[in-house]
C-alpha cells in the first residue's frame, strides 16, 4: 500500500513539475542563441557580414527574446501529464540569395522542471 501511495505521490509531483510552455520558449530560446552564436559566429558569416558586425556573439545573444518567441511559434506541445514533449522545426529561409538559415529539428522532454534535447538534426545552411 505504501509503494501505490509513494507512486500516486511521485506522479502528482511530477504533473505538477512539468514544465509550461512559458518555461519551454525561455529554455529554448537560451539553446537557439547558443546553437546560432557556435555556427554564424565562428566563421559561419560570409566575409562581407563579418566585416560589418563586429560582436557577432552579443548581436545573437540581445536576441533571445525574440528568438524564445520564434521558438514557441515553430513548437508543438505533446502534454501528457506527467511530462511534455516539445517538437520544434525552424529555418531552411533564405535571408539574401546567397545565404539560408540552417535549417533545425528538435524534439525535446520536459519533465519535472527540466528539459531534456531527445534528438536533433540540422542542415548546415548555404552559404555562397
């Protein structure tokens, strides 16, 4: 009796842990600026670019708001409870003829305040 009790517990805690979808666009937005800073900033730029912006990695980093946001529009939230799984699927626009955006596929377990990257898969983008 006292295991069904411990388990029924553990269950309420984790539906009441699991993470909102508010949670989610601050999580993935912190992830977006950290995934674009490493492949924009580190030579991902096209040579013109990199002349004009000098701070590529502040310039990502003031846009967390605003990439948190993206996320949660390009989400889907499977709410089963006990925990969540977020799929998200962005990029692959072309921003100048010679330069698309990588393209990102995330799926992502949210349980007990915590989120957990279950699988990811990007293109590399083009860059002429």
């Amino acid at each position: 009796m006292a295991a069904v009790l411990a388990l029924a517990a553990s269950g309420v805690a984790l539906a009441f842990t699991n993470p909102s979808p508010e949670d989610f666009k601050s999580y993935a937005g912190g992830q977006l600026v950290s995934v674009i800073s490493d492949e924009l900033c580190e030579g991902g730029l096209p040579m013109v670019l990199q002349l004009w912006v000098k701070d590529c990695p502040r310039l990502i980093h003031d846009q967390e708001p605003a990439l948190a946001e993206l996320a949660g529009q390009f989400s889907r939230r499977l709410n089963l409870g006990l925990f969540s799984i977020y799929t998200t699927e962005l990029g692959g626009q072309d921003l100048l003829p010679t330069l698309r955006l990588p393209e990102y596929s995330v799926m992502t377990l949210g349980i007990a305040g915590q989120f957990v990257i279950l699988q990811a898969k990007s293109d590399a983008g083009k860059i002429e």
